[in-house]
C-alpha cells in the first residue's frame, strides 16, 4: 500500500466566545422578566441533556448557584429521550461522563422514567413531562441550539429548547410517540408538543447555548418562556453561520477516529459528513464523501454506537464495544435503523484505509484525497493529504502545523493518538 503523506492543518474559525461563564449566567438571570420568576423555597427542576456542550457542568452549576442564591432549591433531572439504555440508571451514568454531577453542579440528580400527560398537541398527540419535573414548581430548561441531524425544519426549530422541552422532559415514552411518524414526528410534530409544554406554565425560562466552530460557548441567553420559540429560530440562524464545515467537498476517504453520542446524536454529525441514510428523505448534496472509516467508538457513548451505519468501513475494536442493548433501544426508537447498521469491520485502521484505497476506482494511493479528523464535533483541526492540501491551501482560514509524514501506524495497525 504506497501510503499518501499528510499534514496537520489548522482551520480558523473566527466568531464569540464567552469568556465568563458564571458571570454571563449571572448577569442573564438578573432580567427583571426573569429574576421575578424565582421564588424562596421553590423546587425547580433543571434539565440536563446528553450531548457533549462544551462547558456544560459550568452553565449547568452556574445555574443552580443563581437559584439558590435567590432561596429556590434546585434539583437536576436528565431530560435525553432514549439514550442511557431508556433506563433511570443509564441516564445517570451519561450524565456522570460529561461531568454533570451532584459534587460538580450542586444539585442532587433526580432520574426516573416516569411521566405525567400534561396535554395534547391540536391534532391530539399526548404530550409527556418526567414526573419529578411537573411536581416541581418549575422547569428550567437547558439546551444547546443547533442544526438537527435528521431534517431541515421549515419553521426554524431544529435541536434546542423546544426539543428539550418535547422529547427531553418527555423522556422515552415521549421519544416513542414522536418517532412513530419518522421525520414527520420530529421535525413536524415536536415543535407542537414543546409549544404545549412551554404553555402549561411550569416552565420558569430556557437557557439558550450557541457554539462558535470552534466548540466554545459562543453565545448563553436567558429566554422568558412566552420567547423561546421565536428567539430559538433567531439562534439557530446564528449557530448555522458559526457552523463548521470540512474546508473541501469531495474527499475519497474520510478517516473518524472517533464516534459517539458525546459528539452527536448520530455519533457523526450529519451536517458534517453529507449523509443522513434515512428511509425515503434525499441525502445532502454536499460534501461529497465516498468512503468513511469509523475507527473507535467514545468512552462516553457507554457502548451505543449509533451512527455506526453511516460509515461504510469500521475497525474490530470499535465493535468489540457495542452494547447492542443500548444502542437498539435508541435506534429502535428513532425508527432510523439504518444507522446502526453494521458496515464491513476490519481488523484495524490499516486494513480499513487498505480496504477504502482498493476501492477507490481509478484513483492511485498517493493521489487519493484523504482527511483525517478526530471526531466530527472537532474540525478546527486535522490531518489531510497532498491531494486535498493542493485543493484548499488557499483559502484565507488555512493555516499548516508541523511538517509532511508519511501516514502510518502502529504495532497493531492503528493510527497513532490524534494531536
């Protein structure tokens, strides 16, 4: 295998980043539409989800010091549908992997699947809130607002507060409901269910979170309920112009060291990669990728490797740690089965890259385009070859780290550690 030389590349993304996150938290819950909410002795749920936020523990614990400060007791309840097994125990240990803990945020963690119908949507879909959320005297919603991995939404509410809101708080039953009518369900019918929920008056305010590309906290907003559906379309406009991208869209071979729900809800983000594998939704026009090498599986993903099935090579040490159990119970939920399809699993990543490079049609190995990145939430850097370098060298955001090798691997045909 006449092996191409790559080169570490450095993308620069310029926009926000908020530098003070206790004291933007802070200065958020002092609005007077706000603060008024919040009164001595009251129990107030806050939700905390399963994707990897950057600062997530911190915007979680700033949270709940500014609650208590005012005399509310605070409590924390993982809001994340199916994930974690769909089990109150699972749910806990996912929290537990990003750092949202009792010692950390301050606040004990309340887990249980159960949920209290609070209501149905107009077109009488039952609309589900956890049990310990709706005994509470309020609900503060926590959520990062992005672009969603299953669809375009034509209303500007994709992954968010309304989200939080509809399938976080309504937990697995509420995740069954909506997955039942495919994309329908969720891209359609969720925005109707949190509009519910935001309505029943339980809850208190949503906390906004936009990244920049560059995985930082770029902008953190508290939203008076009656606004979270209007300023959550105003944020997903912001989070789509921060959005990152791989700088060029045809690639033969796109190595993932890792993939996880940490890093997506699909383990690799769709946006990302160009592929949704959806039954009967058309997939993205760009970029173009005609190969993707899903090489191990996050310590944090607790053995769900959802979105397995959108590679099309994969290594025998990402498999080895699949728990099928938990990751089924997500997938089955979803309805998108396709995603945890197995794809043809090699014995390592040179026997992978072996596999792709042989099937690359007319291309040699030296001129195949290849990118290498950490995981698909990480593309401020990465590793490209010749062939992609001579395509984007430039562009004004591109910059070179360190100097041209030859790929290689290990004793046991791994890529070495990503830098």
């Amino acid at each position: 295998m006449a092996l191409p030389k790559i080169i570490k590349i450095r993308q620069h993304f310029h926009a926000p980043v908020v530098e003070h996150i206790e004291e933007t938290i802070a200065a958020q819950l002092t609005k007077t539409e706000i603060n008024e909410r919040i009164k001595p002795g009251m129990r107030i749920a806050v939700t905390a989800g399963s994707r990897g936020i950057a600062n997530i523990s911190k915007i979680i614990a700033a949270v709940v010091a500014e609650l208590k400060r005012r005399g509310a007791c605070p409590f924390i309840v993982p809001a994340m549908g199916s994930h974690g097994g769909a089990t109150a125990e699972g749910q806990i240990e996912v929290l537990e992997s990003l750092g949202v803990t009792e010692a950390n945020c301050g606040a004990p963690i309340i887990s249980s699947m159960e949920t209290v119908q609070i209501g149905n949507t107009p077109e009488g879909v039952p609309v589900h809130m956890d049990k310990y959320a709706h005994e509470a005297d309020g609900v503060v919603l926590i959520a990062r607002i992005k672009l969603h991995t299953d669809f375009k939404s034509p209303v500007g509410i994709e992954s968010g507060l309304m989200k939080m809101a509809a399938i976080g708080l309504g937990k697995h039953r509420q995740a069954l409901l909506l997955h039942t009518y495919g994309v329908h369900g969720i891209r359609d019918i969720m925005p109707e269910v949190g509009k519910v929920v935001i309505e029943s008056g339980r809850i208190l305010f949503g906390v906004g979170i936009v990244e920049n590309a560059s995985e930082q906290t770029a902008i953190l907003e508290a939203i008076e309920p009656e606004r979270i559906y209007a300023r959550e379309q105003e944020l997903l406009l912001e989070s789509a112009r921060m959005y990152p991208k791989l700088p060029v869209e045809d690639v033969d071979i796109l190595i993932v060291d890792q993939i996880g729900k940490n890093y997506s809800g699909t383990g690799m983000d769709t946006n990302i990669i160009g592929r949704m594998r959806i039954q009967g939704n058309p997939e993205p026009e760009q970029p173009r990728i005609k190969y993707i090498i899903a090489g191990d599986l996050s310590e944090e993903s607790h053995g769900n490797a959802l979105g397995i099935g959108l590679a099309d090579l994969t290594t025998l040490r990402l498999t080895e740690k699949i728990d099928r159990k938990v990751m089924n119970e997500n997938v089955i939920t979803s309805t998108f089965l396709q995603r945890a399809s197995i794809p043809i699993v090699l014995d390592n990543d040179r026997e992978a890259l072996r596999a792709a490079l042989r099937a690359n049609w007319n291309v040699s190995e030296d001129k195949a385009k290849i990118i290498r990145i950490f995981s698909t939430l990480h593309l401020e850097h990465m590793y490209v070859s010749e062939a992609v370098y001579e395509e984007m060298r430039s562009l004004p955001n591109i910059s070179t780290e360190g100097e041209w090798e030859t790929l290689s691997f290990d004793e046991f045909g791994n890529l070495p550690p990503f830098e």
